[in-house]
C-alpha cells in the first residue's frame, strides 16, 4: 500500500475522527452526526452506520479501547455513549450538567471512564454508576477560566492533561474514590486525590493552546499553540521546574493538532494543511520539516496536481470555489481547473486532528472532508 | 427575544469571568527611565555607524508591561533605528540585517512594523516600512506574522 492514503468522505467539515484500535473502524464528525465507516481491505470506505442523536454540531468523537463503545460529544452540551444493541447503535445520555457547548471528549485508557472538556470552564470526568444505570460525572472546575480546547490523557489512567484558550495546559489529577486503583507516583506527582493540579504551562506568547499530548509513557508533555510553535515539557517531579522546556518556533501557520509518533519524534498539522515532523529528545527538539512539499496553488503544477482522483464525478467545495473566482476573474470558466486538485498537499484545507495509527502511520481528518494516513 | 445573541451571559457567571488583568504577560514591568536609556544608546550606536548593534539593542528590549508613554517612546526609538538603516543602505542590504537577527527579535520586529504602520509617522514612510516588512517574511516566512496577532506580549 502506497501512502499517504486518502480518504474523501464528502464535502463538509470532518472536526474530529478516529480509527477503533483495531483499525477495522474509522467515525468522523460530519455535522449534527457521526458517521461509521468500515476501511480495512477495502479500497474505499464503507459507511455502515450514522450515529443521529444530538441537534447541533457534534466537535468529538471517540472510540473506547476495546471498540465496544462510542462517545460523542456535541455543541448541544450533551455526550453520548452509543453501544451496540441488537445489530443497532444506542445512545445512552451522559449527566454532564454543563451550560455550554461540550468542545471535546475522550476515552481514558482503560476505557472505564472518560472526560468532556466544554466553554463552560468545566471538565466532566464521567464515569458508569452501576446503581443507577447511568453515566455521571464530576467537574474539574478549579482554576479554570475559559475554554477548554483539547485534552490528553496520562497511561496511568488518572492524570489528565487539558489545554484551554487562556493558553494555560494544565496536568489534573482525576482519580475517582472506588472505580481507580491507587496510581503510582510519577514525575507528575505522589498524591493525587480528585482535581489536584499538578502542573501548569504557559508558552511564552500566552496563545491559545490548541493540542496536547503525551508521550507513550507520559513522561513528556508537549503542546501546540496559536503562535505557530511547539512546546515540550519533561516534568522533574511534584513541586520542582521541569527537567527540560523546548519551544520550537516555525514559520508555518497555527498548528491545531498534534501527537507523540515515538519518544522521540512528534507529528503536528494545522492550517497549513499539511504535516510537520519534530525530532528531539531531552537535550533539544527541532523541525523536520513538512511531510509533503507546499506548492504555490496559484503556479500551475500540472503534473503534480492532476492526481488520480478524477474517479469523483461530484464537484468538491473548493473546486466550486474556483469555479466563481474564475468566473469572477475571467467571466468564463476554463475546463483545466475543474476536477482535480488544487493544492499539492493531501489536503486541501485546514487539518483538525492529529492521531496515531500504528507505530510508524499518523492520521489526519480535515476541514476539506477528508481522512489521510501519512508514513512518518 | 430577538437580540438574544447580544445577551452578556458573562454576566451571570461573574466569578468564573476570566478578567483582563489575569492575561497579562507574567513578567517584570519596564520602568520608563530604561527605554530612555535605551533610545539614547541607540541614537548612540547610529550616529557611530554601528547599525545591526542598534537594532539588536531596540529589539531587545520591547516594554512589554508599562504603560502606554512607555511603549509609545520606544516604538518611536525602533522606528528611528529603522528608517535610518534603510536611508543609509540599499533595500537589498536589509535582508542580511535580518538575517543577523535571531528568531526572538525577526518576531519583536514584526511587531514593531505592524504598530508603526498604525501611526501617523509611520503611514508617511510607508514605503520604507513594506520594504522591511517584505525583507523578514523572506527571511522568516508566517510565523513572526502569526505570533504578532497571537502573542500576549503586545508592544
């Protein structure tokens, strides 16, 4: 198989997708559902199942560990747990008590609980209470103070890593009195009794956060900001500065995403609709560069641009787009423009989430629609 | 109901308000008698020739938190570096003054640019200031663009 692989599943706004761990499986966000596509030995994706149960924009999806359940979460303030159940997907309501949209939302590692980051300033951290039949939860409040953005969490399946629009990235500690076994202690502290705040980061421009994530290890943290920079953090232990604090600037736009490749190697897109590589360990961390070259789409490059997608007889969003601009620059439209790509990246809009696939493959969902997997 | 959008909801919610002075930059504050100093160095630095150290020197030490006198001084001393660099040099001689430049100060300077482009002095050199503005996206691409609009650290 020849990468990148490019999925195109329409022409609307893909905010969040993920592959269940087994790879069988890939949902993506397409409006107010979500919707299931079978990929494995298939040379294009089957969908199976659309998950219809919120009335706004759903903004995360995720699948639990062992593939068995679905959680969504919407700008309705609401997160769905979506089970199997006689050859159908129903949802069970989560009691989030937020009063605002829920932003993101995902599956601790063990899959026995999960978070919900929201605008209201509030993590749910939600768990099943076998009593009343129901998923509850109980709020990381203290001392956020704005939107929360993006979430990671810690192995361990207690620390939580969150990033929020004041440009803080916080570690909480959500460790739930009878559902988690007491956590060892790590870099990131000993004791760690429920919304114990462990660290806190700002970068030195104060932007945005946009992506968190932890190593595999959860030893080092880094984080993405609207300042176009990566930030990488190797905690030293409770109450002492890190080990090591690199920022790696760069000259490309925002990142919005990102993940831990391997220890030593880190896999970041944003709106510049295409993948950046870092290298580093403790002692520093640098910029590869971009995974694919970044052609000036106004320069024709029409061999690298008339790719083999020609197989779509729909006419995508921005080959409408230029559709106008042509008619608006030429009044005529040219038949070279229509079909085919416009830029030479895989794809052609803003890159929303940043995900692991296996040890040495990244996915990507973007704005334009699609789903890539790139080799790193 | 019909302006329901205009609605402050803040407003119901007063104590989880993040408020303005909660997001300005962790730093020490520039006392004004330092960005003289500074400007006068520099009007130093000029005067003797020695061009790069003067805007290494102005671009190293923005006033970050202080108040607005302050800031409006060394935006003028910036400026002043800035246009008598390029009136002793050729538009094709700026490229290796940023160059010379860390990353740090490429972004201190953008910043620079964009808030003199905004004054009254600076819409009339206009000229001069695009040229410097063309140098460092040349030299340093989108990035110092996009940590101008992003950084806390307004000058």
């Amino acid at each position: 198989m020849s990468f990148p692989i490019v999925y195109k599943l329409g022409t609307e706004p893909i905010i969040d997708h993920v592959f269940s761990s087994s790879g069988d499986v890939l949902a993506i966000t397409v409006g107010n559902s979500v919707k299931l596509y079978k990929v494995k030995g298939l040379s294009k994706p089957e969908l199976f199942a659309e998950l219809k149960g919120h009335n706004k924009t759903v903004t995360s999806v995720d699948i639990s560990p062992d593939g068995s359940r679905i959680l969504t979460c919407s700008q309705d303030r609401n997160a769905l747990v979506w089970e199997m159940c006689e050859g159908e997907y129903k949802p069970t309501l989560v009691l989030l008590r937020i009063n605002r949209a829920a932003t993101i939302c995902r599956w601790s590692p063990l899959g026995d609980k999960f978070a919900v980051g929201s605008s209201d300033r509030i993590i749910a951290v939600c768990y099943y209470e076998e009593e009343n039949d129901w998923w509850v939860s109980k709020h990381l409040k203290k001392p956020l103070k704005s939107t929360i953005t993006s979430l990671y969490w810690h192995p361990n399946n207690v620390l939580l890593a969150c990033g929020s629009t004041d440009g803080h990235t916080r570690v909480f500690s959500t460790f739930i009195k009878g559902l988690d076994a007491k956590p060892e202690a790590t870099a990131w502290g000993s004791k760690l009794p429920f919304q114990t705040l462990c660290s806190d980061f700002v970068s030195e421009t104060g932007a945005w956060v946009h992506g968190v994530a932890f190593n595999a290890t959860g030893e080092i943290l880094a984080f993405v900001n609207h300042d176009s920079s990566l930030n990488i953090v190797y905690p030293q232990g409770e109450g002492l500065p890190p080990l090591a604090y690199h920022l790696v600037k760069t000259s490309h736009l925002p990142f919005r995403s990102l993940v831990f490749v391997n220890d030593n190697k880190i896999a970041a897109a944003g709106n510049d609709n295409v993948l950046v590589v870092f290298e580093g360990d403790q002692n520093g961390w640098k910029e590869l560069g971009p995974t694919e070259k970044i052609l000036d789409p106004i320069v024709k490059h029409s061999s690298t641009l008339r790719s083999a997608d020609d197989d779509d007889d729909e006419i995508s969003s921005h080959d409408a787009l230029n559709m106008f601009k042509q008619l608006d620059l030429r009044g005529r439209v040219t038949k070279t423009t229509t079909g085919g790509a416009n830029q030479s990246t895989s794809h052609q809009n803003t890159i929303t989430s940043v995900k692991l696939y296996s040890l040495s493959h990244v996915s990507t969902s973007g704005d334009d629609g699609r789903v890539v997997v790139y080799k790193v | 109901m019909s302006d329901w959008r205009r609605i402050d909801i803040d407003a119901y919610e007063p104590d989880k308000f993040l408020s303005k002075e909660e997001l300005v930059p962790d730093l020490p504050e520039t006392p004004y008698s330092e960005i003289q100093k500074v400007s006068q160095q520099s009007r130093t630095y000029l005067s003797s020739g020695k061009f790069s150290e003067a805007l290494a020197l102005v671009l190293d030490t923005p006033p970050y938190v202080s108040d607005e006198q302050t800031k409006e001084t060394h935006t003028e001393t910036v400026f002043e570096v800035l246009c008598s660099i390029r009136n002793n040099h050729q538009v094709g001689e700026l490229k290796s003054f940023i160059q010379s430049l860390t990353l740090d100060q490429q972004d201190v300077l953008v910043k620079y640019l964009y808030k003199t482009m905004g004054k009254s002095y600076g819409a009339k050199q206009g000229g001069l200031l695009l040229n410097w503005f063309e140098k460092v996206v040349e030299v340093s691409g989108e990035g110092p663009i996009v940590r101008y609009l992003a950084d806390r650290r307004t000058v």
